[in-house]
C-alpha cells in the first residue's frame, strides 16, 4: 500500500462449522470457527470498522465480553492501551475466532463495498524519483471503491500478496476498469523489488479490493493531508474527493520525503492544486536534505509543518495521515496538541514486511 509493502494475512475458512458472533447492539451473524473475526464480518458486507487489516491502526478494536479467540500476534505490542487490555479489547483482524462471541463494536452507518477477487494487466510502468514505480493496472472487469482505500496485489501464480493505496480519484457507481498506484521499491522486497527490475506491462496480476475506510469523513470541512513518501498516494486519491464534495472548504497537503531526489509525486500534486489555485496548498518538506544544497522549501520532520500558519481551524478540520507507523504517530500527537478532536484524525499506518 504504501511506503513500504504491507502483508495481508488470510486464514482458510473452508471449515464448515461456524460460530455466532453476538453484538451489543442486539445484531449478530456468524463466521467460520477459525476465520479471522474482521474477515469473517467484511465477507458478508458487514460496516465493521477497519483500515490497516493487519494489526497496525487499531481502528477495529473490539470489546470481547464472552467467547474465546486466538490472537495471531501478541495484543500487548499492538496499538491497545493496557487498559484496553485489561478491559477485554482485541483487535478483530487479528482475532481468530475459536467459540461462539459476545462483543462490543460499534459498526459504521454507511454501506461496505465488498472486497472481491479479480484480475487484470499491467498498461503502465514508470520509474520516478526516489525508486517509487508508477504501477498502472487495467482490470478484466469495472469495480468501484472509496477514497483512501486500498487492493492486495499479486502477480499471477505467485501466493507474494502485497497492498497498496490507490492514486486515483474514487469512480462513481459505474466504477472503473484501470487504476494506479505508487509502489517504493525496497531492498529484499519480494513483489517490489522483482517490480522495479523490468518494465512490467503486459504481466497479468492479481488483486483483492477493497479494503480500508481511513477518508471516510461525510462533514463539509478543512482536510488536512499528510503522507509520507509513498504515503501520499491516498492522500491525492482523498483530495480528489474532498474538492468534488466540498468545493468551498480548504484541502492542505503535506508531503514529507528525504530530499529533493525524492519528491516523485509532484505532478500528481500540481493536478490537485490545478482543480482549485485559491483552496489548495501543497507543502513538500524534507528531512534530509542536505544544508547547502539549493533547496529553498520546507526542511525538518512532516511534524514541523503543522502548526498554526496552515490557515486553518485545526479543531474543526478533519486530517488525514498516511505513512509509517512512527510518523502517523507523532503527527496525530501533534494534531491533538493543536487541538484537533481524536474522532477527527483518520490514519493509515503501516510497517514493512521485510520480504
């Protein structure tokens, strides 16, 4: 998805036996014994909260009041408090669901598109700065998706699934057949490295979309957009959608790489800003780049750039953030610190795989 390559896990759920997952509300549905709990709720079009579906963002906490389940990773290193812990939280993508459940989660009021599988060809393959590809996949058949949201990729034959965030503005209910996306190639990287070695196109691929709901924000309000490095491809498919809804509120875009060497989506950016010259703010900063270069922008940390010169009301507006899981941290710290209400912050967090 991303700035790096994000694992996607999938659990088999051709087990037959299934368990009744109850809610507090009074709701319930079932899912397989052993099938993770988010994917078992996602497969039957159910609004369940979630983002990163691997563990990172914590946006599917969910209480467990009674039933058992298996963690896939230790919930004491993942984002949960210790009072969460305490108080019988899990997170449901990583929750493989062993009995019958009692549990407390708050779904979302709008319809879930449902991911599906499908496959297409690679059209477009170009090399940018900073060793980021342009990847842009033509699909066999139309399918729809939200802004901000994300497909599992894999080359045909191969069980290497990697997601990344689509660039591209939402389509409308017609939906769309091709799709781009702004992959960073990362030493080691099994689909991201075997990517970047040769022009691709023509190679059939793969993928499972979509997934995700961090620029889900239905409130006429200043955004706030924040990626870093490759993180920024949300943000520009986000951005497209807030200047078509919300034409007369305000779209600031933060866009934080190493150095000049690095800034690969500045075109993309400029087509943003072309929608709207007088409501659109682009500001690259670079953390890295060398003291005596000629570079007369921004320098520092994506933290360093928001403070109270963004011409906004940040305990208004609505951010949204895409990037490691460090970054997205600091910055949603300093978001709060300024003032923005938490229920206002909408992230995406990721760490790499290292395959």
């Amino acid at each position: 998805m991303l700035d790096t390559e994000k694992r996607v896990e999938r659990i088999d759920a051709s087990n037959t036996a299934q368990c009744t997952i109850r809610l507090k509300s009074g709701e319930s549905f079932s899912v397989h014994k052993n099938e993770l709990l988010l994917m078992g709720a996602l497969r039957q079009g159910i609004s369940y909260p979630h983002t990163c579906t691997v563990g990172t963002c914590g946006r599917c906490k969910t209480k467990l009041s009674h039933g058992r389940i298996s963690p896939l990773v230790d919930f004491a290193l993942s984002p949960l408090t210790n009072r969460e812990l305490e108080q019988g939280y899990v997170l449901a993508c990583q929750a493989k669901v062993r009995t019958d459940l009692d549990i407390d989660v708050t779904l979302l009021d709008h319809d879930l598109i449902l991911p599906r599988p499908m496959a297409g060809e690679i059209t477009g393959w170009r090399l940018l700065e900073g060793d980021v590809i342009d990847l842009r996949v033509r699909f066999d058949e139309a399918f729809t998706f939200q802004p901000g949201q994300y497909g599992a990729l894999a080359v045909s034959g191969s069980y290497v699934r990697r997601s990344f965030s689509f660039y591209d503005p939402a389509p409308g209910p017609e939906g769309t057949r091709e799709v781009g996306f702004l992959i960073k190639r990362l030493p080691q990287g099994r689909f991201s490295d075997w990517l970047a070695r040769f022009d691709r196109r023509g190679v059939r691929i793969w993928m499972e979309a979509p997934f995700g709901q961090m620029g889900i924000d239905d409130v006429a309000r200043d955004a706030v957009c924040i990626g870093g490095g490759t993180g920024i491809s949300p943000v520009l498919s986000i951005a497209h959608d807030r200047l078509t809804r919300f034409p007369k509120n305000k779209v600031i875009i933060i866009f934080g790489v190493r150095s000049q060497a690095d800034l690969f989506a500045l075109d993309k950016l400029d087509a943003v800003k072309q929608r709207a010259p007088k409501n659109v703010t682009i500001l690259p900063i670079l953390s890295h780049e060398p003291a005596g270069s000629a570079w007369r922008g921004r320098r520092g940390l994506v933290t360093d750039a928001i403070n109270e010169n963004l011409k906004t009301d940040l305990t208004k507006a609505a951010a949204f953030v895409c990037g490691n899981l460090p970054m997205v941290v600091a910055v949603e710290d300093r978001l709060k610190v300024l003032g923005m209400p938490e229920d206002q912050i909408h992230a995406d967090k990721f760490e790499p795989s290292g395959l």
